[in-house]
C-alpha cells in the first residue's frame, strides 16, 4: 500500500443549490478518505467549486448580482452542507481563488510554449448548462437541445485557441489499453475506447464572448474555456510552488465523478496531463445517476432530493449509509423514501443496533458489566469466527474495488450471523443456571458477540462516524495508538474485565412512511 492517497470530487457549479448528486460523490469520497486513513495512509481528500463560465455569468445576471457575490453565496452552501454531512476534506478550492487562476496560467502557458495551443476559430454548437460543446452529429441527433436539461444549444462563432487534442488519440488508447483501472466501471471505459477511436477532434479552449473567468496568459483578450480551467483544480490545489506541477499527492488515485463528465476526465484531462509530461491519475471512476422516487431529477419536476429535508428527516448518518448501501457504486439507482425506511430498519435497527444492544444488555444483567473470558469455543463460535475473520478481507477488497455496498455487506454478514448465533444459543437461557460449566460458557458466548459486535462497529465506522462513535461509549474499546484498521478488526482485542455501559438506541426504528404521513 503507498504512503498517500489522494481523492477528489468534482468541483461543483455554484449556479445553484447543492443536491443528492453532489452529496453523493462527496460522501463516498469521505468514506473512503476515512478508510484509507484509518489504513494508515497519508490521505488527502479535495473537494471545492467550479465558479467561473457562461451558466455562472447567466446565473448571476438573472439575479441581478455579479458572479462572483453568486460564487460567494453558493460556495458557502457547499461548504456548510458538508459539515452537517461530517465530511473531513483536506482542502477546499475555490476556482476563483488567487492560487488557483496563477497556476492555470502557468500551466497554459507551458502549453503555449510547447506548441500544444494553437489560434483558430470556432464555430459550432454549445451546451450552456453543461459547459460542453457539441458537434454537429450530436446535436442534430438531440434535436438541437441539450442532452440532459432539453434547453435549446447555442451557436457560436468566434476567434478561439484550440488545444491540440487529436495529437494525443494514441497515446491515449494506448494508456488506457495498458491500465485496465484507468477508467472504471468497465463498461464506461468501453465507451470511452469507442468513442476516441472514432474520432479525436482539437479542443476550443478560449472565449472571446465571456469574461467570467481566467485570462489566456498569451492573450489577455481570450478567457479560457472553463472545463481546461475547472479540470487543472487538481493540480493547482496541490502544487509545491507556482512553476511546480505536482506535489507528493500527485498523481491523485482516483477522480470520482458521475457518469456524465467522463469524456472530460477519462479524455481531455489526460490528454492535457500529457502534453504537460505530467504523470496521468491512477484512476477516475464513474458513478451512476439518481432517480427521484421513480422520476428523473429536474428543475421543471422540482423533485431534487435535498440532503438537507433527507437528514432532518432520517439523520445524517443513515442518508450517508443508505446511498452508499442501496445501490452498487457505478449503477443508476432511485432514491425512495419508503427505501430509506425500510432497509434502516431491517439493517441497522433489526441487526446492527440489536446485536449492540443484546450485546451490552446480557453482558450488563449477567456479569455485572463486566466483559467475561472466553473459554474455548464449539462450532458455534466457529460460525461467527469465520465471518468475523474474513471481514478485514471482504472490506479490503470492496474498497479497493470501490464496491461500497459489497463492503457494507460485509459488517452485515457478520451481524447476522451474530444475532442468529444468539437465537441458537440461547444465553438468556443459559443465564438462569448457576452451574460453573453454564457460566463459563455464557462468558464464551458473550464475549463472541462482544468482539463481533465491535468488529461491525469497525467496518462501518467510516459510513456513519457519529454514530459509530457513540459505540464505543457502550463497549470499552479504544485502538492502540498508531494500530491500523486491518490489525484492529483481528479477534480478541477487547479485554475481559472491562466494563460495558448501556447507552441509547444506536438506531430508533423510523416509521414505515404510511404511517409517518
Ligand atoms: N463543475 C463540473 C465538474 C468539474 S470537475 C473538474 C460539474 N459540476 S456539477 O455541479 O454540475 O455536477 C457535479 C456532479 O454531480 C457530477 O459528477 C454529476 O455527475 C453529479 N450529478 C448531477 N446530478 C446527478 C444525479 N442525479 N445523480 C448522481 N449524480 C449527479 O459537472
């Protein structure tokens, strides 16, 4: 495992409110900067917003404000969405900010130098909303309107510098075809391979008609076109100094984005790393969409999920655990309430806040508070054992492959056999027998579902850090300093003695949503 771990989100537009989309890449970001930490790597988890281009001035004019009072505002929102939604970044950037737009420069510059950016002029189709141009074929195959918000495109016909792009097409191919994780889930990639080998047109990366935004550094007349400068965040938030390029953190290890910006992180942003001989990301991975209760998201439906209204109503962390669990990371998947309701109760009030409070309760009545020793075990405990032994890998391996519900599944496994290994054995029943030989093995079972349970604890830590912090008020654990997740979730570190402390519900069952109404 390398010593650092660098993660990023995209930069978000402040042209509106946050949304589901925007709390979703953010939260997988955090729990898994949280994991890696608690790995033991040097993590650093960048997050920020995209503040310059045409939909921000747009934006902003219909207010009546200037772009940046609207930067301003928006910014602001993320930034405290995320600290009610207990996301840890490293760093925040602002592409507005001084350090940001002198690197973009610098950076644009180089490629001027080099002979990469060319004058040229423009003309064609343009997605304001996406920021995105569109060629002739597409946009007469989407009936001239854009392809996610149905707004008519936009002609333009101007001076503009190209970036020379389809001097990269196989180079490109060739890095993608040498690193199978490059781009990922799979499928996105074939997409992607399809598409370059098609056809790898220059790149437009300056408007003469917008002045919201960074100068060309060649030619003060031209702004450059947002993406060139909103992609370069990654780098500019972690340059040692200005000429430098990258710090120890680059290359980043994994860009998380959503499936419609891939073209600009899996082909453009590499293509531009490459043409400033700088080492391309490990990997950029593209997550799926979310419906709202069936229906696509949209400003016309006014059906956004708002992650504001969402954990006032279920709480933080069960809206971080639910959009984590409900959907494979890489798949569409629909945001239900009724969902919510149910797969918290089934999983986290029926077995994870159960088996803490089984746990702690017998443990409470039975032995005083005290963790009992274990004495050796039968096939009972080897059921639980066995479980309890492969989570570490399991875990492991779903983050590695990003596969956050497989690594959920994983605590889930083991809490369910835990609490099936308290219907079978039946300690309440135990309990009520004074024989020394009953009461070595009541400790035994106790102590198994005590270690089980802090092990579940463990490996949902970094999905729902409040909550999980509140575990440890109840079962007497704390790691040994510098001890890494993978040598915490051995067996048998909680020590007998130890006193347990009954505490609140980790989990209230919430109200099937009929009834809530
Ligand atoms: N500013 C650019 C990113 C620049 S990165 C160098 C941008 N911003 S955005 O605010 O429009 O979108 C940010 C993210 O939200 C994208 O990854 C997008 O996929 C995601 N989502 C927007 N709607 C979404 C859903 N309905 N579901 C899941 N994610 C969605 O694009």
């Amino acid at each position: 495992m390398s010593e650092t771990f660098y993660v990023t989100t995209p930069i978000y537009y402040v042209n509106d409110r946050p949304h589901i989309g925007h709390a979703y890449t953010t939260i997988a970001c955090d729990v898994l900067a949280r994991y890696r930490r608690a790995c033991g790597q040097d993590v650093h988890f960048l997050t920020g917003t995209d503040e310059h281009g045409q939909k921000m001035a747009e934006s902003a004019q219909a207010k009546g404000i200037t772009p940046r009072q609207l930067a301003d505002e928006n910014s602001a929102q993320f930034r405290s969405l995320w600290e009610h939604l207990n996301i840890r970044y490293d760093d925040f950037i602002r592409t507005s900010e001084p350090r940001h737009e002198t690197r973009v420069q610098a950076y644009v510059a180089r490629l001027v130098e080099r002979g990469d950016i060319y004058a040229g002029h423009y003309e064609g189709w343009y997605d304001v909303g996406q920021e995105e141009f569109v060629s002739e074929m597409e946009a007469k195959a989407q009936e001239y309107k854009s392809a996610v918000n149905k707004k008519p495109l936009v002609r333009y016909q101007e001076p503009s510098y190209f970036f020379r792009m389809s001097a990269y097409r196989q180079r490109l191919l060739d890095h993608i075809a040498a690193h199978p994780d490059f781009i990922q889930p799979e499928a996105r990639r074939n997409e992607v391979v399809s598409k370059v080998t098609a056809e790898l047109r220059d790149l437009s990366i300056s408007r003469q008609t917008l002045t919201w935004g960074v100068q060309m550094p060649n030619d003060p007349t031209h702004t450059i076109y947002v993406w060139i400068d909103a992609l370069f965040n990654y780098c500019t938030a972690v340059a040692a100094g200005e000429k430098e390029a990258v710090s120890r953190f680059w290359p980043a290890d994994v860009h998380m984005i959503g499936k419609d910006i891939l073209w600009f992180h899996a082909v453009i942003w590499p293509c531009v790393l490459m043409a400033l001989d700088v080492p391309l990301p490990r990997k950029v991975f593209a997550h799926g969409w979310w419906t709202s209760e069936g229906e696509k998201m949209s400003k016309t439906l006014g059906n956004f999920v708002d992650p504001w209204e969402m954990t006032r109503k279920y709480g933080v962390d069960r809206f971080r655990y639910f959009v984590l669990r409900e959907v494979p990371f890489g798949v569409d998947g629909d945001f239900s309430e009724s969902q919510v309701v149910s797969r918290c109760n089934a999983e986290l009030a029926n077995n994870v806040g159960n088996l803490l409070s089984r746990t702690v309760n017998m443990i409470t009545r039975y032995f005083d508070g005290a963790i009992p020793a274990p004495a050796a075990g039968g096939p009972g405990e080897a059921a639980v054992r066995a479980e309890a032994d492969a989570l570490a890998g399991r875990l492991a391996e779903a983050m590695d492959a990003l596969q956050f519900h497989k690594a959920v599944e994983a605590s889930l496994l083991l809490a369910t056999a835990t609490n099936k290994y308290i219907d079978d054995t039946a300690p309440f029943k135990l309990a009520k027998s004074d024989a020394p030989a009953d009461r070595e093995r009541l400790g035994t079972i106790l102590y198994t579902c005590a270690e089980a349970t802090r092990l579940v604890a463990l490996a949902l830590a970094p999905f729902m850090p409040a909550t999980i912090e509140r575990v440890w008020c109840q079962l007497p654990y704390t790691p040994a300093a510098g001890e890494t997740l993978p040598r915490q979730l051995a067996w048998g570190k909680l020590s007998p003695g130890a006193k347990v402390t009954k505490g609140d519900v980790l989990f209230p069952r919430l109200e099937p949503l009929e009834e809530a109404r």
